[in-house]
C-alpha cells in the first residue's frame, strides 16, 4: 500500500504536535510505504529535518507556498479562460460554491503560468467588476495586488507535482487538503482527511487578530479559507476529528455527518516508564538542582498560539506568593524567533527568577522532574503535550481550548480531574491554579493517578494507530471493490 500524506508547516521541519504524530504513525506502520508531501512558506537552506525519516518513506515531496513562477515571471505566454472557467474562477474569489473540478483540471492540463494568470486579463476583469461593485471606496491598485497575494498560495497548490497513490492523508484542510483534493480528482483513489485542529477556525482567529491584513480585506482571506474546507470536506471519503465537539464542528461548517469519525490521539506510555525523577542527576550532566524547587513544566513550541506571555505573567504573579516556584519552558524557540525574544525580554524586564528557556529538549529527560505542567494556548486540538503528562503521572494545568476539558476531567471514565482548567488569557485564574497545586502534593499526586490511568484506557497509541491502519485497509479495498 501506498499511502500520501500530506502536511503544512510542520514534518519534517517542525518538532512536536502533528509532526509527532506523523512519525509515530508511519513508524506503526512498516509494510505501508508513504510518500511524504509537506508545504512550507518558501525554501530556507538553513532549515534541517528535526526527525530521522522512517525507513517505510520513500519520497520527500515540498511546495512552497510563495512560489518562484511569479516572482520570476520565467512564463509570459497569455492565459485564456472558458466561459465554463472563468464563471468557475469568478465563483471561487467573489460568489459562492466554486466548480473545483473545473479548477483542478485546469491547472491539470494546461501549462500555466502564475504570473501569466494572475496578470491576466480574465483576472483583471473579474477582479475590476467586483472591485467597482463592492470596494470603490479603496485604490484599485491594492485591490488588485491583494486578490493577488490572496490566490498565490493557493493557485501554487493547484499546479504542483502530484504524486500516484492507493490512498491519500491530509492531516488538516486548508492547503494540505487542497493537494489531497486535487489528487483523489486526478487519479480517483481514496482521500482521508485528519483534523488536528480545525483549520478554518483557527485562520479565522488568525486573520481578525492580524496586522498584515487590512480590515477592509478581512472578511476576503475568512471567506478563500471558508471555501477551501468546503472544498476539502466535499472531497474527503473520510474526515476524522480527535473529539466528538470537533467532529460536531465539522458538520456545522458543511461536512457530511456520514463522513465522520472520531480517532482520539495516543502515547506510548510505556515510554515513559523509569524516566528520571525529581531527586536524579542533572540531565546536562551539570550541577541543576531540582529538589528545592516546586518544578512546572511547559512542553510547548514557544509562539503566539501557545501564549506564552500569559504564562510567564500567571507564573510571577503565583511567585511572588511562593518563592519556591520554578519555571521549565521546554521547546523549540526557532519557529518565531521573535516572538521567543519578546518572550526572554518579558522575563528579563521583569527581573524574574527561576524561568528557564531550556530550548529543544529530550522531554523524557525533563518531565519526570515536574511536579506538575501547565499549557496557556488560546488554540488547541487535543494536545499531545497533555496526553505525554498524563503518561510521567503530572497532573495539568490547561486552558479551556479545543479537548483540553475533555482529557483533565474526563468523558467517559469516573478518574475525576487530573488537574485544573483555566480561562483562556486568565492571568489571575492561573496563578490560583498553580498555587493550588503547589501547595498540595497530596493532590498532585492524585491526579497525576488520575491522567495516567485516564491515558492507559483511552489513548493508548499502538491502539490509536491500530485504528489508523484499518481505516487504510478498508478505505483501499472498497476503491479495489469498485
């Protein structure tokens, strides 16, 4: 068998959370040869892969979203639409329910330049009616350039390399899941759709907070990516979701309930049986001292979506009331270097103590030595971060985003709480829920049992993947059947 799977901004570039989960499962499956396809923003020869490549993968396959074909212009032959294309085109940027299939074969059979298409004159003309119907109020020039910015990323999907397979996995919508569209459209084989988060959702949040948009422009970047999960959600065979509220969220925004399924993350946790303790050596092989300290972990890429800030204020705020606190913020820093910096400047500013930035880490080296760990996101799926503290027995302190509810008081096991659940941005909230915690090793220890026994029943990864690896059999053999 093989399998496409298809990722943007993470594997093989980006450690944790969906590349993670990306290695276990190819790794899960050695007889199911995958060929990888990631999307990155644009070619940086600095970058490095952060994992070692399962031996089951045969290809690396990479698009970059800003695409040289534009920029270059290596292509001036002019671009002529259908009227079947263009009324296609026109419903994708300004109306409603785009004909994909006519996109998609358009950038399939013809030899198409972007620079060519987005400076043509069927573009323009599209572009110049909607613009004197609806934006007058703004220089057709930055109209123009926007729509052009806009449909770059996308039209770079629609015309890149396609790759035959028995089964193709996007491990969100958005881009990702055009490239799996666009493929199943193409060679007619099955297309499974993973949602870690809910993409949509999550640009949606991006682009009303975002500088680089203008706010005239807001309501145009909400609705392309409102239109590419529909699209991803028309194509998908099977759309699975980590929590029943995703899933119910997927159908609110159009998905085929019949189309849906649950399948939770997983952890080895054996993995983290007789990992280091609180009162071991130093990792480092250094003189660190663990003992004295009330030790909180934060497992985490340090960026904006993981609120780092707030973190950092919750955890001075509880300091100041218990010196004995330490703060461990354990994660890579590269991703948005400058917000990491604001990040150390923030604890620099504020002359605080005892807040280590220990980078890229082995957590298994760390987590032992925690008395418990806490995560500020004000977005999440169902962590992976969680499921990994549950398994060292941590209990956790989480906001109330995505399944984070879900795993600390638990959905269908009487466990009860392994740990507390907090306001998103609740700066005050969360240093009562540290100061709780550190002040009563009783009950971190409970519900340290709590997650680590909530984690055995439900979300034990060989189980996760077994599931994973049916799902492919069965997807397969009915095209097969067919």
């Amino acid at each position: 068998m093989k399998v496409c799977l298809i990722v943007e901004g993470a594997y093989p570039y980006v450690n944790g959370g969906v590349s993670s989960w990306m290695q276990g499962l190819m790794l899960a499956m050695p007889d199911v040869e995958f060929v990888v396809q990631s999307i990155a923003a644009s070619p940086d020869a600095n970058l490095q892969f952060k994992y070692k490549i399962p031996s089951n993968v045969s290809e690396i396959q990479e698009v970059y979203l800003l695409d040289d074909d534009y920029i270059n212009n290596r292509t001036q032959k002019k671009v002529s639409l259908t009227g079947e294309e263009y009324d296609a085109f026109e419903n994708l940027m300004f109306e409603s329910d785009p004909d994909w299939d006519v996109i998609i074969r358009f950038f399939a059979e013809k030899e198409v330049s972007l620079n060519a298409l987005l400076s043509g004159k069927d573009f323009f003309k599209m572009t110049l009616d909607y613009y004197n119907a609806n934006f007058r109020r703004v220089a057709f020039s930055d109209f123009l350039w926007t729509m052009r910015s806009l449909y770059l990323p996308l039209f770079t999907i629609l015309k890149s390399r396609t790759e035959k397979a028995d089964l193709y996995h996007s491990v969100s919508s958005g881009y990702a899941g055009i490239w799996g569209c666009m493929q199943k459209s193409l060679y007619g084989r099955p297309f499974l759709m993973t949602e870690h988060g809910l993409y949509t959702r999550e640009r949606e949040e991006e682009i009303i907070k975002a500088d680089w948009v203008s706010g005239i422009y807001k309501d145009i970047w909400i609705d392309q990516f409102k239109k590419i999960g529909e699209c991803c959600y028309q194509y998908a065979d099977k759309v699975v979701s980590l929590f029943e509220d995703a899933r119910r969220f997927q159908i609110e925004l159009g998905c085929d309930e019949k189309k849906t399924m649950v399948i939770p993350n997983g952890v080895n946790y054996h993995k983290f049986e007789g990992i280091p303790q609180k009162g071991d050596a130093d990792p480092s092989g250094g003189n660190v001292l663990w003992e004295p300290y009330i030790n909180v972990g934060a497992v985490l890429r340090v960026t904006p979506i993981k609120d780092v800030k707030t973190m950092i204020s919750a955890f001075a705020l509880a300091k100041n009331q218990e010196p004995r606190l330490k703060l461990w913020i354990m994660g890579g820093m590269e991703e948005a270097e400058e917000y990491a910096e604001e990040c150390r400047g923030m604890v620099r500013d504020m002359d605080m103590k005892d807040v280590v930035f220990t980078g890229i880490i082995d957590v298994k080296e760390y987590i032992g030595r925690m008395d418990f760990l806490m995560l500020t996101s004000i977005s999440e799926g169902q962590p992976l971060s969680i499921l990994e503290g549950f398994a060292a027995k941590k209990p956790y302190i989480a906001t109330n985003v995505g399944n984070c509810r879900g795993l600390i008081d638990g959905e269908n096991d009487t466990y009860g709480p392994a740990g507390y659940i907090v306001p998103v941005m609740g700066v005050s909230e969360i240093a009562r829920a540290i100061l709780k915690l550190a002040k009563d090793e009783k009950s971190r220890t409970k519900m340290g049992q709590a997650g680590y026994q909530r984690v055995r029943e439900y979300y034990d990864e060989a189980e996760v993947f077994g599931r994973y690896y049916s799902l492919y059999q069965e997807m397969t053999e009915r095209k097969e059947e067919i």
